[in-house]
C-alpha cells in the first residue's frame, strides 16, 4: 500500500468517525438553563384612579294638566248629652244651703218605755219646706214626727240604750229644684238620760 492509499483510509475512518459523533448529538435531548430562560411579558397596566364619566340626562319633569283638589274634613259631630245629663239632674243651689240656714234645738225628755231624744227643726231657706213624709230614725227608732207649718218640724226618737248617737232624716222639698234630704244627728256620752247634754248637728244631701 502506498502512502497516498494509506492517507486516504485514515480521511475515510476521520468522516465515519465525524457523521457518528453528529447522529448521537441529534438524537439526545437539549437540557435548558432556568435562569437562561426570558422572563414572562408583564401584566397590563391597571388604574385604580376613578373615572370621570358624565352624567346621565336629567328628564323634564312632566307638565300638570290637571288641579288636585283636596277634599275638607267634615266637622266632628257635636252632642249634648252630657248637657242633659246635667239638667236631668236637680241643682243643689237652694237645697244644698238648707243646713246652714236652718235651726235646731231638743234634748232627753222622760219616755213610757225609759228616754226619748226630742227636737226641733225650723228652715230659713225661702223657696224650702218639709215633703211632709215620715223621717227615718237613726241610730234608735222613730216614736212621732209632727209639722206644725211647712217649715217646722218636731221630731221624737227612742235612741239604743248602748248607741252614742240618734237622730233622723228628714225629707226636703225645693220647688223647681226637686228634693233634698236633712239629717239631724245628736251624739252625747254615756247612756242616754233625762238631762244627758246632747249636741245636735245637721247635714244635708
């Protein structure tokens, strides 16, 4: 073999050699470099300032075609009737004063049956005079009930032998203004008898 054969088949096992090398290149994976990779494109730019937008159009307000008219209140119904109630009732102006005016004066006189409290009424209110009906006994019971004169009137009660208290109620007549009714109470201490002092006091109603 000459020197130019032998040159020759060492350039053939160089190019063998060479296009080996460059297959198994081809065939392995390509590792990359994290660091050596771009960064990702940034987010778009965001503004949290406000923005001015221009209000919407204020629609006119409708034109009135017609009045309103409101209607009036109707007047409270007005009554009376505490008025009647106060006229079907007497007026106390003539009787209420009876007592006031009116005089009296008795004392224990000597019963059949012990002690008797006898008294005297006289009114001085013009317009006022005794109904003439029977008196009720307080506090006892009732022995007689005279009238003299309309406006006079003697009275005997037979008090309770234990009471402190006796007396009656006497029926009024005042014209236009109706009725009334006067009592006359006689309190004293201790058992009733003759010459007891008793004192003799009168309401009316």
């Amino acid at each position: 073999m000459t020197v130019r054969d032998r040159t020759l088949a060492h350039l053939q096992h160089l190019v063998t050699a060479s296009a080996l090398v460059s297959c198994s290149r081809e065939a392995a994976p390509v590792k990359q470099d994290p660091s050596s990779a771009p960064p990702p494109p940034p987010p778009p730019a965001t503004s949290s300032a406000p923005v001015a937008m221009d209000p919407p159009p204020v629609a006119p307000l409708p034109t009135p075609t017609a009045s309103i008219t409101v209607a009036k209140p109707k007047p409270t119904a007005t009554s009376n009737h505490g008025y009647l109630v106060v006229d079907m009732l007497p007026a106390p102006a003539r009787c209420m004063a009876v007592a006031k005016s009116a005089s009296v004066h008795g004392g224990f006189e000597p019963d059949a049956s012990g002690v008797k409290l006898r008294f005297f009424v006289t009114i001085k209110t013009p317009g006022v005079t005794f109904a003439s009906t029977t008196p009720t006994a307080i506090g006892g019971a009732l022995i007689s009930s005279n009238f003299p004169n309309p406006t006079t009137a003697d009275i005997e009660v037979r008090p309770t032998a234990t009471g402190h208290l006796t007396g009656a109620q006497l029926a009024l007549s005042c014209g236009s203004y109706g009725t009334a009714t006067l009592v006359v109470n006689g309190t004293f201490t201790g058992a009733p008898a003759v010459g007891r002092p008793v004192t003799l006091t009168m309401t009316d109603y």
